[in-house]
C-alpha cells in the first residue's frame, strides 16, 4: 500500500497542483493592466529671459513684405495703425506692409477664424498664429502666456533658439519646449524673452 502512494497517489498529486498553480497564474496575469510611464527630463527656464542669452539658430530673420493688402482692416493701437488681412497683423513701414505679432495691450474685437481655446490654471486663453488673447468685456486682449501653458501647434514661422545649450522654439518672444503630452506632440511655455 506505502509503494502504491509512493508511486502514483503523490505524483499525481504533485501533477495536478502543478497545474492547478499555473492556471491560477495565467488568470492573474490576464486580467493584469499594463501601465506605461514616460517621464520627461525638463529643463525649467525663468518665466523672464533677457534676449542676450538667446541664440537664433538662423542668424537672421527674413522679413516679408508686400506693397498691398486687400480687403484689410485697420485698427488704431496707442496711435499706430495695424492692418489686419488673411489672418495676420501688418504695419507699414516705407510704403510696404510687413507681418508682424501685435503687442501685449493690443485689442480686437473679434477673434481670427483659426483660433484655439486653451486652458491653463483656470484661464481661459484664445490663441491663433502663435498669439495669446483673453476676453475684456466685449473685446480680445493680446496677453503673455503662463510659463506652463501647453499648445499642439505653432506658426510656421517660429524660430529654433538655443538657450543655455538646450534648444527651444520662438515666435512672438514666447519661448516653448517640445514636450508630449499623451504620445501627442506638443509645446509647453517655459519663458518669454525680454527685449529691453
């Protein structure tokens, strides 16, 4: 009788809590969740950064000019006329009409056909062109962005900027990292270049 345990019983029961474990295990890990994190080495810039520490990767900009606009609008700003066509802001210089990014202070009172909400710190920013407004009464103020504010596109006229050896994006004095923001592309504010 003690051969007969020993030669089947035992195994057999070996055997089946063998397998007995295993299905246990590959239930578990079937209904195991895997999670991802991606963390981001950032580097933080001050909200401030004087233009002397800035480099452009393009050494200079070109600048684009046209001798008409049509179907332009023009609003008056601190006693400057700006032009306001084809979804960008013109001043005239020398009889031609160069884009530029309208100043912090300068209204509309209408929103460009392309502009985005965003949210950041419950601020609601509207932007469009790579410029930042938010609404006083019943008119869009041109305004800074919050260092951490996040958008998924720029203009196509930014500039790549080195700074402190890491490199950056500009347009309009508004310096942006690269970052990803669930395995999407985007830009997060991390200064603005003061041109004093």
């Amino acid at each position: 009788m003690k051969t007969l345990i020993k030669k089947y019983i035992i195994p057999v029961t070996l055997l089946v809590a063998i397998t007995a474990q295993a299905t246990a295990q590959r239930k578990r890990t079937a209904n195991e969740k895997t999670v991802v994190k991606t963390t981001t080495t950032r580097t933080t810039v001050s909200k401030r950064v004087p233009s002397t520490k800035v480099t452009y990767k393009t050494p200079k900009k070109k600048v684009v000019s046209v001798r008409t606009i049509p179907n332009r609008t023009v609003i008056k700003h601190r006693g400057t006329n700006y032009y306001y066509a084809n979804n960008k802001f013109y001043t005239q210089s020398r009889g031609r009409y160069i884009v530029i990014a309208p100043k912090v202070g300068f209204r509309i009172h209408i929103l460009p056909p392309n502009y985005k909400r965003v949210r950041f710190k419950n601020h609601n920013y509207y932007t469009a062109q790579g410029i930042f407004y938010v609404q006083v009464n019943n008119e869009y103020e041109v305004v800074e962005p919050e260092v951490g504010t996040v958008v998924y596109e720029l203009p196509s006229d930014y500039e790549k900027v080195n700074l402190d050896g890491q490199t950056y994006y500009e347009y309009a004095n508004v310096l942006y990292e690269k970052v990803q923001v669930n395995g999407t592309r985007a830009y997060e504010v991390v200064g603005i270049i003061d041109m004093d």
